[in-house]
C-alpha cells in the first residue's frame, strides 16, 4: 500500500483543500457547487476522516471513484481498518465516535470499505507555482517534511502513523514551528472556530460536519474560498473528532 503520494501541479484549474467531511458530502457538495468548483478541471482534497458522525458516510466509496478527489486516511478510516483487520479498538469509543454506521454492515460490506481505506495515503504531497503543499490529518511527526516523507515510503512506521492520524499537540500548546520543506501543510482532526494558522500548518476543521461550515482553501493562493453560504450557524463543538 502507499503511504506516500505525489501529485503534480493542476495547470488546468484549482486545487481546493477541505477539512473533515464526517459523511456529510451532500452539504459539501452544496458548498462546492456555491464557489463554482468544476470536476472537469478542479480538485478537491480532503485531510481525511470522510466518514462517521454524518448521514451520508457510504458515499465516501462514490466520491474516492471520482478522479478529481483525493484523500488522506484519517483516524476514523484507521478505526475501520483495525476493526476489520485486527488490533486494540474500543467498540463504545468506536459508536460514540459516529461509527455505528460502519459496525452495524455485514462484514463483507465493511470489507468493501476496508479495501478502498487502506490504499488511502498517510500524507499527500502537490505541487504549486509556490512551492509544495503537503496534506494530512493531524500533524507531522517531523519538523522537516522530507524525513516524514523518507519514514512513510521506507519505513511504515506505526508511531509515526498514529501522530499523522492522532496528534493535537500543535493546537495544544500553540506550537508554531513550521514544517521545513513546505510552503504549506493542511491538516484537519481537531474543529476551531475559524482555519487557524500555526508556523505554516493550516488547520481546515471547521466543523462543517456539525454546526459549524466547511472551510476551502485554494491550495495555489492559500486563501480560504468558502462562501456565505457555508458560514456557521454556531460554533462547531469542541468533543474530539
């Protein structure tokens, strides 16, 4: 499986980030459709956790069909996999956590999900005019993006997947050391009011998938393109994602 991935710059049209969906892709959709997103020449990328919470969760496989989306695995889609594959999961932490969608499948419908999670990557990388722009759910483990790079392609280390997946230190104690390497990573995992910038680590999670709105950003200019339409209601909660 691939655990690192390289996209070359879109010379045709935008590449556009957005933060956690939680299977709620038809409210994405609306905002898409509201900054006049086109699929014939724009992508979106998605920091991960496509699924739980919302109720359209089984239309994560449709959209990862689509040659215009991208995503990286985030920590619910490593929920899905331990749960199927076998490890340490905690079935009321899973449900509470909006899994029960995925738990009450037949085992060969989960498989379905399973096989198509595991060929996400850990961390997505795109090219730009400015430079590189890196994604993924949390946070790097590494103050340079080129060792996390070497670390996912040679190595597949877990503890440095689960600080992909997991991390909020970041946000925690408010650290703004940027990642060298990049012009920018996109992360997701923990909602805040507003996209937050901390070094050069944008932090997406709006809590489009609750109360709050779903923030775009161009990936070319780094400048947020959500419309009115997408604005909050009112403040996104602040349980873990």
């Amino acid at each position: 499986m691939t655990r690192f991935r390289r996209l070359i710059a879109n010379l045709r049209g935008r590449d556009l980030a957005v933060g956690d969906i939680h299977g709620h892709f038809q409210r994405l959709e609306q905002c898409l459709d509201a900054v006049g997103f086109d699929p014939a020449v724009d992508r979106l990328f998605s920091v991960g956790d496509l699924v739980d919470r919302g109720p359209d969760s089984a239309a994560a496989l449709e959209w990862l069909a689509q040659p215009w989306f991208h995503a990286v695995q985030g920590n619910h889609e490593a929920l899905a996999i331990t749960r199927v594959r076998g490890g340490r999961l905690d079935l009321d932490m899973y449900r509470a956590a909006g899994g029960s969608w995925f738990l009450d499948l037949p085992r060969a419908e989960q498989l379905r999900f399973v096989e198509r999670f595991e060929q996400l990557p850990i961390a997505i990388e795109v090219e730009s005019a400015a430079g590189l722009v890196g994604l993924l759910h949390a946070d790097s483990p590494f103050s340079d993006w080129a060792a996390l790079r070497t670390s996912l392609e040679l190595e597949d280390d877990r503890k440095v997947r689960e600080v992909c997946q997991w991390s909020r230190q970041r946000l925690k104690v408010g650290h703004t050391q940027p990642v060298q390497g990049l012009r920018a990573l996109l992360v997701g995992h923990t909602p805040v009011l507003e996209a937050k910038l901390l070094g050069n680590v944008w932090h997406l999670d709006t809590g489009g998938w609750a109360s709050g709105h779903f923030s775009l950003m161009d990936m070319r200019t780094l400048q947020l393109v959500s419309p009115a339409a997408c604005a909050p209601a009112m403040p996104p909660p602040t349980a873990p994602a």
